[in-house]
C-alpha cells in the first residue's frame, strides 16, 4: 500500500458551519484576483 505523507499544515485553522457553507465547489472556475486574495488571508 502507497503511504502519502500528511501535510504540514501551521497556519491552517478549522472553519465553521456558516464558512464552510459560503465555499463551493464545482466546475465553474472563479477568477480570483490578487486583491481578493489578500482579503480572503487576512479575514
């Protein structure tokens, strides 16, 4: 069996109901601007 090391995850932290609702996965691919980036890490 393949063994797949775990990331090291230091700045993860774990998301709330209400956060995990506002992601969404699918196949349209939304454009994320280098701005919209910087607010989505510091938030």
């Amino acid at each position: 069996m393949k063994h797949i090391p775990r990331p090291v995850l230091t700045d993860a932290k774990i998301l709330t109901a209400a956060e995990l609702n506002r992601i969404h996965f699918s196949d349209k691919h939304t454009k994320l601007t280098p701005a919209q980036l910087k607010k989505l890490s510091a938030s």
